[in-house]
C-alpha cells in the first residue's frame, strides 16, 4: 500500500473526526491501553497490508498515542480509559466516517501478525460478512497457555449455546468486517464481553461469519488492565445475562451444567460430582442468572448513556 498522509482533523474533546472527502478504502484499527512498548511495531507491520491505520488510544497514561501519531497511524483519544467494547465501538464508527469498505480490528500487542490481515480480507471478499482470525484452526490452540485455552474454550461453548453460533474461537479480537457488517452492528457493551455481543447481533441480522486460521504470540508482554479470570467472569455473565433477557433461562442453566461438566473433565477429574469447584461454580453461575435478571435494565441504560458520552 501506498504510504498514506493525514487528510483527517481530530477533535480531542470529543473524539470527532471530520473527513475531507470520502475515500474506499481497508482500515486496520487498533484499540490500545498502555502499548508504548509494542504499538509502533503493530502500526508499521499493518500498514503493509492497509491503507489507513486507526489507533484508539483508551485512556493510556504513557506515550501511546504520540508513538502511534509518529508512525502515521490516525489517532483517536479517550480522556479515560473506558474499556474493550468502547474502544471497539470507536474502531467500528471511526471506520464509518472515514468511508471504509472493510475494518480489520486487531490488539496492539504484538500478540497478532499483521501478515494474517490478508487471509482475512481475502475469505471477506469471497462473500463473508464477518472473519475471524481464529486461534484454534491452526494447531488447535496448543500456542495458548492452557488457562487461557481452558477460558478460551469454554467462553466460545457459552457463546455458541447462547447465541446460535458455530465459532471455534469467540474471543478473537482479530476480525475483518464488510461495509455491511459495520452499518448493521451496534456495539452496547463497553467491557471485554464485547466480542460474544457482536457475535450475537450477527447471528441475529443473518451476517455470514467464516474463520481463518491465525498465529498468536503469547511470548510478549500486556499491559491490558484485566487478567484472564476477570475478562472470563465478566464474559460469562454478560452471556448468562443474555441468555435471561432472551427468556431462554433454562436453556441457560443447561448449558451451565454442561459447562461444568466439561470443566471437570478438563481438569482431569472425569464426571464430577456436586462438590468442590463444581459445585461452587454451579451456585455462581446460579447466582449470576438471578443477578442478571435483576440488573439488565440498570446495564441497558447504562450502556446507553455510555454511547452519548462516545
């Protein structure tokens, strides 16, 4: 690709960009908390493979965004850091304005490989409306650490059961979206549940969702703000939630017990009986349905006034 000049001028306070004249174009979006360390390295090998590169720069409270604007990568800045979804939420409208035909939205870790962005926008132009760069096609998922693969896993059952979906890998944040993705999603969550929540409107707008297979370093640092067991917790509610506000309660609860079933036997422990860890998940999980139909109108409006402050 051709280098690539700023035509855009970014109103920091409001986080508005406005465009000089519309251009087709591939963007590859990155959002990034605290990535001074890896975001230069992400910009430049992306660049390769798109026209623009976004960087939505969460809250960072070290040199992110001078880096990224230094790389040529076109900056959008949160005063706070406001989570996953939002930055994601601000990748898909960033995109928008600036007249894209196809997102790619990857981390800013290092974790990905840029090189993998041509695979996913060679299988979208084939028809997909949704491609994700999936962990698990490759070699099965044996370059995550096994915790995170166990997490990994068991969030795309949850995913899957709940939403309809045949994903291998629900967690992925490298994706590539059709223009007609971009208009008909609506990103709500603003915490790492955001990645099941765009699989579920997909499912329900009958996007057309394909995976590829990826590579993934897990031998580089993250700064992110949440470790593996709250990003998993957080996940799990939210599908518990929409699982509740779907009416799909029993539904739901099977597939809990499902779930719970799997984890015992992952852990080695065969088909487990209702005591220790199961039983302990089993009353969360019981405890979560109950709090989900309890708290989701108070997380609707929440969201909701989240997307007026964006």
């Amino acid at each position: 690709m051709a280098r690539f000049t700023t035509i855009f001028n970014i109103v920091r306070s409001t986080n508005v960009i406005s465009v000089s004249e519309p251009i087709q174009m591939i963007i590859a979006a990155l959002p990034a908390y605290n990535e001074e360390k890896h975001i230069a390295e992400v910009i430049l090998g992306a660049a390769k493979h798109v026209d623009r590169v976004v960087v939505v720069d969460d809250g960072s409270t070290d040199r992110t965004s001078t880096i990224a604007q230094a790389c040529g990568a076109v900056v959008v800045r949160h005063a706070r850091n406001r989570g996953y979804g939002a930055a994601i939420r601000a990748c898909f409208e960033t995109a928008k304005k600036m007249h894209a035909d196809v997102l790619v939205t990857l981390d800013s870790d290092e974790q990905h490989d840029p090189a993998d962005i041509r695979q996913l926008i060679h299988t979208l132009d084939k028809g997909s409306d949704i491609v994700i760069g999936s962990r698990f096609l490759k070699d099965n998922g044996r370059c995550i650490p096994r915790y995170r693969r166990f997490g990994i896993r068991l969030l795309t059952v949850a995913t899957n059961a709940v939403g309809g979906t045949t994903v291998s890998d629900s967690q992925s944040g490298f994706r590539a979206y059709s223009r007609k993705a971009m208009s008909t999603i609506e990103i709500t969550a603003s915490d790492m549940s955001a990645g099941s929540g765009i699989l579920f409107q997909a499912k329900k707008h009958k996007l057309e969702i394909s995976e590829v297979p990826i590579t993934c370093r897990y031998d580089v640092g993250s700064t992110s703000s949440q470790n593996p067991v709250h990003h998993g917790t957080i996940v799990l509610a939210s599908i518990l939630r929409k699982a509740v506000h779907d009416r799909a309660t029993c539904t739901g609860i099977a597939g809990i017990a499902g779930l719970l079933l799997v984890a015992g036997m992952v852990a080695g422990n065969g088909i487990v009986g209702m005591s220790g860890l199961p039983f302990t998940l089993l009353m969360l999980s019981a405890v979560g349905v109950c709090t989900g139909v309890v708290l989701q109108p108070i997380v609707d409006a929440h969201h909701e006034s989240e997307k007026d402050d964006l």
